[in-house]
C-alpha cells in the first residue's frame, strides 16, 4: 500500500485523500454527507443570493486520479504570477516549474514548496498531491511537457480570443445596442416637442453624464463586491425604466429625471461589462477582446436607428419609448439566465494562488469607497495614467458637447439638412456600421503596434472630423466627415481602457477603470453644459468647431507628453 497514513481530525472527518501513488481512500462519504452544513449563505445584497466561498468546513469529497480537473488558462496565469505575457515572461516563469527543460511532478512541487510557501494555492480543501497532479495534468495536454512546447503553447494562447466565451455578453451588447439605437434619431423631436432651447437640451444630457459621475465609484465597489453577473441583470431595469419614461415626460424636470435613472443603471452596466471583459483577456489580446463585444454593441446600435425612425414615424413617440423600455427588461431577463459570473472566487481563476492573510471579510459601503477614493491617487500619480485620463476627459468634453448635444440638433435644422426622424436614424446606422466593420481589424493594430500611438490618432481624426463638418454645406460632404469621425471613434472605443488596464495591477484594475470612467464623465457633464450654452450665445456651428480644435489642442498635448516621457523612460 503506497498511500500515507491520515490524520483524522473533526475538521475534515469525512474527507476523500489522494495517496502520493494516486489511491483514493474513502473515509466516510455517507457521514460527510449527512454531517456537512449548508453552504449557502445570503449577501446584505437586495435582488441577489449566492454561495459563499469562504465555507470549507467540511470540504467535500476529492475527485479520483482519472476525473482530475485541469487548471483553467486563468489558472495558470495566476500560478506563474504572469504580468506582461511577453515570450520570455512566460519561459521565464515556466523554467521555475522544470528541472533540465523537462516539467515533473517533482519539479512542481518544489516551485510550490518554495517559490510559493508563503501563498494559498487552490482551494483550501485540496492537497497538495493533487495540487500538483493537476497542474502536472494541465500542463501536459498537448503530450509535451518539454519547457518551450509549453512556453510557446501558452503564448499561443494567451494571444487568442475564446470566442465561446465572449459570445453571452457579446450577443448581450448588441441587444443593448439595438435599444439605445431606436432611441437616437428621435431624442431632437422631445426636444422640439417640449420647446427646449439647445442650452435646456445639453443640461438633459449633462443629467445622463452627472448620473453615471455619481455612479462610477458605487458601482465598481458593488461589482467587486458581488461580481459582475448581478449588475449586467439588474442595471437594465433602471435604463430601461428610465427610457419608457421619456415618451411621458412633460417636462424639463421630468426629463431630466428620466435621464438620471438611465446614467445610474449605464454606470452600473458599463462598469460589470468592462471587468468581465477584462477578466476574459490578458495583456496580448485585451483590446482584441474588447472588439467584438464594442463591435456587436455598434451592430445594435446600426440597426436600432432605422427602427427607432419607423417606429416614431407610424406609432407615435410614447409608444416608441415604451417598447424600448420593454425591450431593456427583456435583455436583462436573457441576461440573468445566459450570462456566467467571470469574477474568480478565492482558489480559483485569478485568483489560484493568493495571500494566505488576504481578508475575505465583508467592507462597510463607507469604508469601500474611502479605500476606492484612496486608490486614485497613486494611480494618478503614475504619469501614463494620468495623461491618458486627461485626454480621455477632453475627448468627453468634445464628443458630449458635438455628437451628443450639437449634431442631431445640426443635422435636424429646417434651416439646415432638415432631416427626418427615419433619415437622422439612418446617418447614425451608417457611422456604426463603419464601428462594426473597422473594430475588429483595429483592435488587432491596436494589440499589435500600441495602444498610446491609436489614441493619439484616433483622438486627432475625431477633432479634424468635428472642424471639417462645421465647413459642410452638402449632404455628400457631411457624409464624408461623419465617416471619417467614425473612423476615429472605432479607435477610441477600446485602446483607452486597454491601456489603462495594462498599466495597473489586477487589484487595482477596478478602480482605474472606474477613475477612468469617472473622469470621462465629468468631461460629459462640463461638455453638454458648456456647448450647449455657447451656441445660444453664438451659432451650432460656432459651438461645434469649438469642440474639434479643443480636441486637438488636447491631442497635440497628449502627443508631446507621451513622446517626452517615453524618451524619459529610455
């Protein structure tokens, strides 16, 4: 008999062990069953119940040798502590696991024993013998455990998109898309119809950009908190609650209050969706990851304007928002039952190996979000993140006083192009069918050769964009310059994130999303304000040619900064 002898104790009585030969040996199944408590546990959380992980009382039987469950990619990430994802890192962090370029159940668990002594590995109840066959397990699946097949098979990996599992949240998006789509070309005829002035229109808007300004740092705590899932379910019926009730809004209060409710649950939702993609992806292939859930999120919006025109024009305004309205619950309903949490739980995922002494106690909301405020200051202090979110708040100030406030207006004028609900709906269907079609071959560049170089040309094209249509006098040309603002919008809609996110550890990967998203958002409000006020004082088209050469002027300066401290760096 090759096992080892067991240590019985009240902790783990009826606990399944793995001999170091790989025996099992049942030591009670039936009394482990009937003695085990339940392990489910409420969070103070209102719509959501789930399981905790800290309940390893009684840990439940372990799998035999020929059912052991291999590590996940994540997993494997986690025990080579990886960071950059870069070939030689991930040679590098290998040959600690190998003896003579060969990967052995020896050499496994003196990289445990040693490397990681101080470290949780895996789940509490796990062995460290069967800690070690599964990875030995893992490893070996491609039938070489030879140091570079390996290296170069996860490189391989790390670098390429799991389409199966981006296709939930991906088919997610482009429902949502679709629903903010509809509502797009028909938000100038609320303002007609309530006999708002441009000015009253942008406050309508700055409610939308204050609201997610509120939300950003209560939403990223409550998702870290309780995962991701809840807040892609739940969010939509606060968007959605707030989108039927613009078709009944009589006015500018109510309007307005509309607005707030639908930035609140936008917060919350942009906030969960951005974390599962993250947690999706690694440094290689980040914004690639990002491409197809952005890209289906601009098919649905392609699609939405076109119908939200139609919809307008042979129903009437009420009934168009109220059918968006439902149209929102029911993608939270598909939401709660198709999409899977991704946020890794405490011996899993990301989190396979961990501090032995990492908390997992429950924060106060007060304390959380003094400790998420406390944060951004050393993640301001780190010069690429602070340029970055400064040029992204400058290119909320331009895109929210020019796309959202000043271009449906311009684009509506009787004295202008004078266009219809269902033609202004086309105009938005084609600047994301550009999205759809560039996003994924830009994402690719974008991994391949930088993110900083995209954002500054990306940033560059949108502000050149905005001038050059200030100067269109024809459908054809208007056209042109609206193409090109696409364009530049498709580079915009995944390298700022990306960038940020590879600056910064994972535990911190959170609150500078948020802090991103945050500073955005104050870019949003000052925005719509702002150029809203000044084309009463001035003209649309003064307003609008405004925003582009603030835009480059930003660029300009986020070009400079970048160029000197990247020469600082070598």
């Amino acid at each position: 008999m090759l096992a080892r002898s067991i240590a019985i104790s009240t902790r783990a009585a009826a606990r399944t062990r793995i001999g170091v030969a790989g025996h099992r040996i049942n030591t009670g199944g039936r009394l482990h069953r009937l003695l085990r408590p339940s392990t489910f546990s409420i969070y103070l959380l209102p719509f959501s119940t789930t399981t905790s992980n800290n309940d390893s009382t009684i840990p439940p039987s372990t799998p035999a040798p020929n059912h052991i469950q291999p590590l996940t990619d994540k997993e494997v990430y986690s025990l080579l502590n990886l960071k950059d994802f870069t070939k030689d890192e991930i040679t590098s962090k290998l040959s600690l696991l190998s003896d003579s370029d060969e990967i052995t159940p020896i050499s496994i668990k003196s990289y445990l024993n040693n490397d990681l002594a101080n470290k949780q590995i895996g789940r509490p109840e796990e062995s460290t013998d069967l800690i070690v066959h599964r990875i030995h397990t893992t490893l070996n699946q491609n039938g070489s455990l030879h140091l570079p097949t390996v290296s170069t098979h996860y490189h391989t990996k790390s670098s390429s998109l799991d389409l199966k599992a981006l296709a939930p949240i991906t088919t997610s998006m482009l429902l949502v898309g679709s629903c903010v789509g509809m509502i797009t070309p028909i938000m100038p005829y609320i303002v007609s119809n309530l006999s708002l002035s441009t000015q009253e229109f942008g406050y309508v808007i700055s409610a939308f950009g204050l609201a997610k300004l509120i939300g950003n740092i209560p939403s990223a705590i409550l998702v870290e908190r309780h995962g991701r899932k809840p807040y892609l379910v739940y969010s939509l019926l606060a968007v959605g609650a707030g989108t039927a009730g613009i078709g009944f809004a009589g006015g500018l209060e109510e309007l307005i209050a509309c607005r707030l409710a639908i930035g609140f649950g936008v917060a919350s939702l942009s906030t969960a969706a951005t974390l599962s993609i993250t947690d999706m992806s690694t440094n290689n292939n980040r914004a690639s990851t990002m491409a197809p859930v952005m890209a289906a999120f601009a098919a649905g919006t392609a699609l939405g304007p076109a119908v939200g025109g139609m919809l307008a024009d042979s129903v009437g305004l009420e009934v168009t928002f109220s059918l968006v309205g439902g149209a929102f619950l029911a993608n939270s309903v598909l939401n709660g039952v198709f999409l899977s949490e991704t946020q890794s739980r405490r011996g899993e995922g990301s989190r396979f190996v961990d501090d032995i002494n990492d908390s997992e106690e429950i924060e106060t909301v007060a304390d959380a979000f003094k400790n998420a405020v406390g944060q951004w200051k050393p993640l301001m202090q780190n010069p690429q993140v602070r340029n970055a979110i400064i040029l992204n708040s400058c290119y909320w100030i331009s895109l929210a006083g020019s796309q959202m406030t000043l271009l449906p207006l311009l684009l509506t004028n009787p004295e202008g192009f004078a266009m219809t609900a269902g033609s202004l709906g086309k105009v938005y269907a084609a600047m994301s069918a550009v999205q759809v079609v560039g996003s994924q071959p830009l994402a690719a560049l974008t991994d391949r050769i930088g993110k900083r170089p995209i954002i500054v040309a990306g940033s560059g094209l949108v502000g050149a964009s905005i001038l050059a249509l200030t100067q269109c006098t024809t459908i054809e040309t208007a056209a042109a310059a609206l193409g090109m603002w696409s364009v530049g919008g498709v580079f915009l809609s995944t390298a700022p994130i990306a960038y940020v996110s590879d600056l910064v550890e994972e535990s911190e990967r959170a609150q500078a999303i948020a802090l991103l998203r945050t500073m955005g958002d104050v870019g949003l409000l000052l925005g719509a304000t702002c150029t809203g006020a000044l084309a009463d004082l001035t003209s649309i088209e003064g307003a609008m040619g405004f925003s582009g050469g603030f835009l480059c002027t930003a660029t300009l300066w986020y070009a400079i900064r970048s160029s000197l401290l990247k020469n600082k760096e070598n």
